[in-house]
C-alpha cells in the first residue's frame, strides 16, 4: 500500500510538472482565429454585411521565444483574410519593451475601411506579483519581521481576493498612454477614449464608440454615446467586461471587449480559477452574452499577465455583422433571412 501511495504522488507530480511545461510553453501560443456570424436588424449595413477582426490583451512585453513564435502564428493564420474592421480592445502592452511587438502586428493588418482602439489597464501600467508587496528602497537594508508579517498579510489578502474571484492589480510601473495612442494613429487605428466616429463608407453606416478602462482610466459610458444618434447602428470597444453591466450599453448592437483572458487556467469541475469581471461567472469568463437585441462578445485575448495557459488558448475573433433581411432578386423586395438578432453561428 505505501507503495502504491508512493506511485501515485509520482505519477500526480510528473503529471503536473507536464500540465505546468504545457501551460507554460505550448498552449500560449496555440493561438486559435474562431469565425463568428450576428445578425442585426437595422440599417447601416452593406448587403454582404461587415467583417471585424477583434483583437484583445496582447500583452505584449520584453522579446521571448514563445511570444515571437505567437505571433508568427497569428500573423500567418491572418494574412490571407479580409476583413473591413480592426478591433482593438485593450492591454496591447504589458510592459513597455512590449510596445515594437505590437507596433509590428498593427503594420501587418489592413483593415478595408478602419481601425480602432481603446485602452486597457496594462496599458496604464505595468504589473508584478511582486507589486503586491509595495515599493522598497534598495538601500532599506535587511527585512524587518514586521515588514515580512506585512508581505504574508498581503500575499493572503491576494489569495482571499482570487478564491473570491475579486479584482486584484499589483502595480509596478506606469506607461505613457498618450505615446501609445500616437503610435497607434499614426498607423491607421483610432484610438477611441470616451467618444464616438461616424462611419460612412462601402455601404456602411455606423457609430462605433470607445471607453476607457474602467479601473485605471476615467470610464464614461455616457460621454462615449453622447454623438451617436438613439436607433443607430451602434458597436462599442470596451477593454472591461463590466461595461455590460452599465446603464445605456443597451444602445449598443455589439460590445466588444476582453480583460478576462478566459480565466486563463480552467480546472475541471470548478472552472476558470479567475475571470476578472465582477458579473463573469466561473463557468463562462469569454465568449457570446445577449441582453434584449443587444450582444457582448468576450475575447479570451492573445497574451497573458502570468505566462500561463492551461484549457483556454489564445484567441483572434473574426466577426461578420450581416443585416437581417436581404433584398430578393426576383421581387427586389427585402425578405428576413434568419431569426432576427438572435443567431450567433460559429463557423
């Protein structure tokens, strides 16, 4: 019998040091491009419909193997797609080191009418696990028991605060925000912080408007719908989840955002260990939500915050906005084509 319990623990220990190398090496760049269909029963959209490629949490940061060999990936599998619309929703960066990665992934898409951004909070910032213990001098010299009891406090803190399934940040250092966005404008994506574009080209007619990230900017759902005419057709960017919840997103046709990086670990039974959003639940921190006709797509994003992946791999979203009717050759007479506002396929 000790044998066996010996054995065992081997094998559950090999097991997991293989599911750690995995989650660590393999699945992260495993990126996936999942093709999705929405209808919308407004007008504004061409007879063909709309294609938005929607990216999220690249996460970008000092160069490595796996996130070179990530985005080679990405690159290749979206080279040879067309598309009308570039979505960016937040955390392009996670350290500044980051930022020429993402720079080089932009220069690569060409969108047929347009690209937007909006920021995330990484883009603010830059985190650690270390953060959570605060800034110490370097000359502080040894630590102090009261200062190890402190760190432990906060560790715990942090642990209470991820079974809870709470936020938690743990800020080292801050980015240049505005830099970001200018480097960004100045190949073709708009970044969008709290306000709206009209859109009209190629038989589109659209609002498309952008938050701010809820925790570390100035979020204002309000300000960002201020221009866009009540019944237009309307998408929102939003890097938080949390925008669902948010009185007026009922005006939006399609809320795009990420943060949540899927949880980025799923354990059986239990979940995603972490969703990041304060109404995601365990069971469903990425993908299709629908309130009324209005409908939010989580992106499981690109890149991580911890270098780990396990059961949720790195996702690229191209989604094709059609209009719910069409207009029939022999009567020249618009006809419905599917249930209205309610199907999203996967294809």
């Amino acid at each position: 019998m000790q044998r066996w319990l010996k054995g065992a623990l081997l094998a559950a220990a090999g097991a997991g040091a293989l599911a750690a190398l995995y989650a660590r090496f393999i699945e992260r760049a495993t990126v996936t491009l999942d093709r999705y269909t929405i209808t919308v029963d407004k007008p504004g959209l061409p007879a063909e419909g709309l294609t938005i490629l929607h990216l999220s949490d690249l996460h970008c940061r000092a160069e490595s193997y796996t996130q070179r060999r990530k985005l080679a990936r990405l690159m290749s599998l979206l080279a040879d797609e067309q598309y009308d619309l570039l979505a960016l929703t937040g955390d392009l960066i996670h350290d500044e080191p980051g930022l020429p990665a993402v720079l080089k992934l932009v220069e690569s898409l060409h969108p047929r009418l347009a690209g937007f951004s909006c920021p995330g909070n990484h883009d603010y910032w830059e985190s650690s696990i270390w953060g959570l213990f605060g800034r110490r001098p370097a000359d502080a010299g040894p630590w102090r028991w009261s200062e190890v009891l402190e760190a432990g406090r906060k560790l715990l803190e942090f642990v209470g605060k991820v079974i809870r399934n709470e936020r938690v940040y743990a800020r080292v250092t801050f980015h240049d925000v505005p830099a970001i966005h200018a480097a960004l404008a100045a190949r073709g994506v708009q970044p969008l912080v709290n306000r709206a574009v009209h859109l009209q080209a190629a038989g589109a007619d659209l609002w498309i408007a952008g938050v701010d990230d809820l925790t570390q900017g100035a979020s204002d759902l309000t300000a960002a719908l201020a221009d866009a005419p009540t019944g237009a057709l309307l998408l929102v960017l939003a890097h938080n989840p949390d925008v669902w919840i948010e009185p007026g997103i009922e005006a939006a046709d399609l809320v795009l955002a990420g943060h949540t990086h899927g949880g980025q670990v799923r354990l059986p039974l239990m979940g995603a260990i972490h969703t990041q959003g304060t109404h995601m639940r365990r069971r469903q921190p990425a993908g299709w939500f629908q309130r009324g006709a209005s409908r939010m797509f989580v992106s499981r994003g690109v890149g991580e915050s911890l270098p780990l992946r396990l059961g949720v791999p790195p996702q690229a979203a191209l989604i094709r906005i059609k209009p719910a009717w069409t207009v029939c050759p022999a009567t020249r007479l618009r006809s419905n084509r599917c249930e209205v506002g309610l199907r999203v396929s996967s294809q």
